[in-house]
C-alpha cells in the first residue's frame, strides 16, 4: 500500500515536472521568436551600408524607368508627359529623403549625396522644360526629332539635364556669338 502511493506520488512529480518543462521551453520559444522581430529590424540598421547600397540601387532602377519614359517622348509634343514624370520622379526621390539623411547621421552620406544631385538635375530638366513651352512654334527646340538616335546615349537624370540644356540655348542665343 504504502509503496503503491509512493509510485502515485512520484508519477504525479514526474508528469508535473515534463509537463512544466514543455511549457516553460514553449513559452521559451513564444518568447525568443518575439525576439528574433526587432533583432532583424536591429539587424538591418547595424549593417546601414548594406541598406544604403539596397537603395542605390533602387534609385538606379527607377532613374532608368523614368528616362526610358521620358527619351520616349517629344517635349514640342508630349511637354505635359515629360513634366509629369519628372514631377513624378522628384515624389519618389523625396519619399527616400528621410531614409537618406538617417544614413548620413549614421556616417553614410552616399544616398543623400546622390539624392541631391538628382533632385537638381530635375529641376534643371523643369527649368528648361518650361523654357521650350515659352516658345512654341519654334520647330528646332525638341527633345526628340525624327532621328531618335540622338536620345540612345541618355541613360541618367543629369545627361537627360545635358541634353535638355542643349536644346534650350539656341533660343537664349537671338544672334550667334562666334562660328559653331
């Protein structure tokens, strides 16, 4: 009798205990997967040189997208076209700018840096996109003229500024200043 409640008792310790370390690993587990989320979040930050290269990247594509649309258009014709996709590519530029200027404060001024030049060359694209809509009729001032291979070389913002540059001198110059 008395070695039968001594069995009982010991088989009551002995679930117990399995029972409270299945519980305790599971809430171990629940407790070190809600761990892991943050640390991958942490992960991220702590390598800010791998994030900012992720996002150069990005920049790089969607700067070859835009172009493409863009060297697809005629500004004489399709000037409304071309400005909405630079105002576009300003929106996404500035949406990355947080981003950007946190990397900095980190040490890694690459994507501000490369922001900033975008930025400007986009604006110089609007300035001179607005400057051909000033003088309409004027069948010289195109982006895009019946030979498109002109446009095959322009692959960036400040090429595609290069380019727009161009094609807006001819009318700040009234008279020629020197043989071209």
């Amino acid at each position: 009798m008395r070695l039968k409640s001594i069995i009982a008792v010991g088989a009551i310790l002995t679930c117990s205990s399995l029972l409270w370390g299945c519980g305790n690993n599971g809430y171990s587990a629940d407790q070190a997967s809600q761990q892991n989320e943050p640390e991958v979040q942490v992960e991220s930050w702590n390598d800010p040189k791998r994030l900012e290269a992720s996002h150069l990247e990005a920049l790089e594509r969607m700067e070859k997208d835009h172009i493409h649309r863009m060297v697809s258009l005629s500004a004489s014709t399709d000037g409304d076209q071309v400005m909405t996709t630079l105002e576009r590519s300003s929106q996404k530029l500035e949406e990355m700018r947080p981003l950007a200027e946190m990397l900095q404060h980190e040490g890694h001024p690459a994507l501000l840096q490369r922001i900033q030049d975008m930025s400007g060359d986009i604006e110089g694209s609007k300035s001179a996109l607005t400057e051909m809509k000033k003088n309409p009729g004027n069948g010289k001032v195109k982006i895009q003229s019946s030979k498109t291979d002109a446009l095959h070389h322009i692959s960036s913002f400040r090429e595609y500024h290069q380019y727009m540059q161009g094609q807006v001198q001819p009318l700040e110059q009234k008279h020629p200043q020197g043989s071209h």
